[in-house]
C-alpha cells in the first residue's frame, strides 16, 4: 500500500490542549502508549471508518499528565502502509518541555471500508469495535463507500473529454506514484465507472457504458 504522510496546517501544543479541554470522544482519542502496530492501526481505522478524528500519543488524559511519545513517526507512516485500501494521514512531532506529543490527524475515509489484514474496526463512541465488512456497510451506507477524491473527480473529466486515460497519464496529471496512480484508477473500475481497455502496461481506462 501507499500513504503519503504531510502536515498540511502546522498542529501545536495548543491544538492538544484544545483536545483535553473537549475530552476524548467519538473523535478523540489519548493513548498513554502504543503497545504494537495493530493497537496503532485499529484507532486510525476506527476513525477512516467513521468520521475521522484526532489521536494524542504521550499524555494521560485521565491525569492530565504528559509522558511523551513512546513511538516515532517513522514507526506511524510503516504501520499505516498496512491498511487497505491506501490512506493520508496527518502527523505533528509537537515538542513540549524535554518530550515529544505526537498528534495524528486522521480524515474520515473515502473509500470505506478500511481493513488490516482483514480486519474491519469502527469507532463507536469511545471504543473501537471490531467488524465483519458487511457491518461496516450497514453503518456507513453503500453510497459514502464510493465516495470520488479530488483527483479521481477530475479523472473523469478528462475521461469524458479525452476518451481515455492510463497509469502513466494519471501520475503525469497529479505528480503521483505509479502504486497510487494504480489504486485509484482501479478502485473507479471496481466501482464500474469506469472499463479497462487492453491488459498489462498497455492497460487504459474509458467511461463504462451503459448495455
């Protein structure tokens, strides 16, 4: 899988506070500490799979008492390459006295449901519940499971105006990788929008017509 990790709009100390202020939620979470990959990756599904929300590691809500980060950035942006389908979330190192708060930024997905090897989580309140794939549907809705990027939104634009459209055209228009120029454009041929046209690097893709 592909992420792409990036700050957007800088996160500070004051975002945490805000945080703790507003108590955890249905969109925050506070981890003391990650114990593993997969205690990391079930908050930031749950979240893909429901509204999005917000992760605080290092600071003991409970207590208001800061510990710092027991994990890397590094660490984050491996763990999230696990999920599928591919996924951007945001992550802020933020300083504070001699430790290390990581804030992690996560948005509600767009191509629901998000998985880690086959499994399903969804944030309910305050917890994270585990699911079959066909709960999360029932949840989300078959119509917010297909929701288009920004990227994929203009695709069809060009699609309609040029014909057709391949990998290597796709990653030109939007400076992007091959992996993720691969995810996106099969991801509107599962949802059959749109039809391939020819196998392997010859591959292309054109609007699915109507039989």
């Amino acid at each position: 899988m592909f992420i792409m990790t990036k700050k957007g709009v800088k996160m500070t100390w004051k975002d945490v506070i805000d945080c703790l202020r507003e108590g955890e939620g249905p969109q925050i979470e506070f981890v003391s500490s990650i114990l593993s990959a997969e205690q990391l990756i079930k908050y930031i599904t749950g979240f893909l799979n429901h509204n999005g929300g917000k992760i605080i590691i290092g600071i003991d809500d409970k207590n208001d008492h800061l510990i710092g980060s027991n994990i890397s950035k590094n660490f984050i942006e491996t763990s999230v390459q696990k999920i599928d389908p591919a996924v951007t979330v945001y992550i802020e190192e933020i300083a504070r006295l001699d430790k290390i708060v990581i804030l992690i930024k996560v948005p509600e997905g767009s191509h629901k449901p998000y998985s880690y090897r086959n499994k399903y989580y969804f944030r309910s309140g305050i917890e994270i519940k585990k699911m079959a794939k066909e709960e999360i549907y029932s949840h989300v809705g078959q119509e917010q499971s297909v929701k288009l990027n920004q990227r994929q939104e203009q695709c069809l634009k060009y699609v309609k105006e040029k014909e057709f459209v391949t990998n290597k055209t796709y990653r030109n228009l939007y400076n992007i990788s091959h992996k993720t120029a691969h995810i996106e454009l099969t991801a509107l041929f599962t949802m059959g929008i749109l039809e391939k046209i020819g196998q392997g690097r010859s591959t292309s893709y054109k609007l699915k017509t109507s039989k």
